[in-house]
C-alpha cells in the first residue's frame, strides 16, 4: 500500500507545513508559514483541516526554493496557459506520495507595496510556532489578521466560508482589540498600503481611517476594487488581464479566453468526457457561465470607477 493512501490528510498537511520550513532553512531562505494552521493558531478561525500548506518564501529566492523542493520529489501542479498568466502570487505543488499541496507564495494579493518590501516588514514582525515538534516562523497576530482578510476578500463568491471568516473577523475579533492593538493594526496596513484593500474590515477598528484613495490614482488598487466587487472570480479576472495587454493583443487573449485550447480546455475541465463534440459542448457552457457572470463585473467596474471597496461580503444575506 503506497504512503499516499495511508497518510491520513490532517496529518500531511501538518507534516507538509515542517516540511516546507526545513527546506528553507535547509537552503538558507527566510519563509513564514501563512493562512491553514496559522489563522487557527491565532484565532482567527474555526480549526479545521486545510487541503494544503502555506508558505511565504522571500521574493529574492524563490527559484531556490522551488529546486529545493524539486530535490525532494514536489513539482508544479499542471496548470492551463490562463492560470499561469493569471496567478502571479504563488506557485502550486504537488507530490506523488503525498494527499496534500503545497503552496509557495512569493506575495500576497492586497498589500499593495512591492513583494520585497512586504516579506521584509512581515519577517521582522514574525513569531515562533511548534508544529509537530519543530520550531517554525510565522507572522504575528497583527499581520494574520491582515492576510486572512485580504484572502477571503480577495475571491469573495468563491465559497461561503471566506464571508464566514470576514464575518468573524468583525463580529469577534476586530472588537477585542486592544485600543494598542487596534493602533498597531491600521500602522500596519497603512505601512504595507493596504488601508483601501482592506477598508471593509479596516472600518470596524475603533480608530479613524484617511480617506479613500481616489479611482485612477492607483492601478493596482482600481483593479483589486473590481475583482473584490465582480463576484465570481475567473471572468473578472481574464476582464482585467485582457485590459491591461497591449491593444494589438487583446483580439487574441480575448479569443483564448473565449475559446481555450484543448489542453487547456482539458486541464481545467477534466470532468468533461472525452471526445470533439464533448469539449465543444462544455466550451459553449463555459461561455454561458460567463456571460452570466457580466452583470457582477460591470458592478465590479462600476464600484471601482467610484473608488469603493466592495464590502457585501460582510452582509450575511449577501446582499451586493
């Protein structure tokens, strides 16, 4: 009987989690465990199990890193052409022996400093935690909060639980702050310029917040206004990698878009049987949902044009 079938998955996932920090320190690279064990730690979340482990490796070495782990039989999960270009953040690992992933972040979606500036205030923040007997790094209280809000907006239909954890979040968390902690939370996000990324949860500290930064005045912060706003992630995604191609592209990105390539019709459709007329059907359904989803990115657009954050995902009727 292969390792695989006899790992159980909270076990991995723990064991995955040491894992990734020996190989960083083995290779003399700074990473911090993220999201999963960590929020639970922190208590920003129910426990429960998580399908994967999260590690945040500085920006500088990830290469590194990734041979690292190459070294030890993980190696990137197959991705389309479209996921590649859309999912910049962080690289997907899987291995053969193992029932769980392993994510490698090289930044994370919402602090709106460079990837380098981000890694370095959030390592000199960091804490210890003792995971299976080791002793790992991972980001204080304060930045916790900071990343487990920014990544539950960030897809926020994706599934019901990341309304859930920003629900948490200000119903029981952001109110038993300290008035010192509260400080160290808006001094936080406003040195890593994530005041207006985060501003839905951001608004419930007791403190005042600057005001909004005007649309147009911040491309990054234009787009993430619409995604937060666009409800199901994927098409507001290619929308915004579509408008941010050059203008003699954009006949073909949107083409891919409409009509992927077998191989990457296959790769993120792999429950569609096979055969020609099979992939033709599920790429006219494909385009249903999509059209479908166009009235949440106009919404999305228009929210952004108006520099707000979306902040619907609070309203537990999910009303938008």
């Amino acid at each position: 009987m292969d390792r695989a079938r006899t790992l159980q998955l909270r076990d991995a996932v723990e064991l995955a989690h040491v894992l990734a920090m020996d190989a960083a320190q083995r290779s003399g690279i700074r990473a911090l465990l993220v999201k999963g064990l960590v929020t639970s730690h922190h208590g920003l979340r129910p426990e429960r199990v998580s399908a994967d482990a999260d590690v945040w490796v500085d920006p500088e070495h990830l290469d590194a890193y990734l041979n690292a782990l190459s070294d030890v039989g993980w190696h990137e999960r197959e991705a389309s052409r479209a996921a590649h270009e859309l999912i910049e953040h962080s690289v997907t690992l899987i291995h053969p022996e193992w029932p769980c992933d392993l994510d490698v972040h090289q930044s994370f979606p919402g602090f709106l400093r460079s990837r380098e500036e981000v890694f370095e205030v959030l390592w000199e923040r960091r804490e210890k935690l003792e995971i299976a007997g080791h002793i790992t790094a991972i980001p204080d209280r304060t930045s916790a909060i900071l990343i487990t809000a920014l990544h539950a907006m960030r897809s926020p239909h994706q599934t019901p639980r990341h309304g859930a954890e920003l629900r948490g979040l200000v119903r029981d968390v952001i109110p038993a702050l300290s008035s010192e902690s509260q400080q160290d939370l808006l001094g936080l996000a406003t040195q890593l310029n994530a005041v207006d990324t985060a501003r839905p949860v951001l608004a419930h500290v007791g403190l005042d917040l600057p005001a909004p930064v005007a649309a147009g005045s911040d491309s990054a912060l234009d787009a993430w206004r619409q995604r937060t706003a666009g409800g199901e992630g994927r098409t507001t995604q290619f929308v915004l990698h579509i408008r941010s191609t050059p203008w003699r592209e954009r006949p073909r990105e949107v083409f891919r878009a409409i009509w992927p390539t077998e191989a990457d019709f296959r790769v993120e459709h792999y429950t569609v049987p096979p055969g020609y007329w099979h992939g033709v059907a599920g790429r006219l359904k494909r385009i249903a949902w999509g059209i479908r989803q166009l009235p949440g990115v106009l919404r999305g657009r228009r929210l952004a044009r108006q520099g707000i954050t979306d902040d619907s995902l609070l309203h537990e009727d999910g009303e938008r």
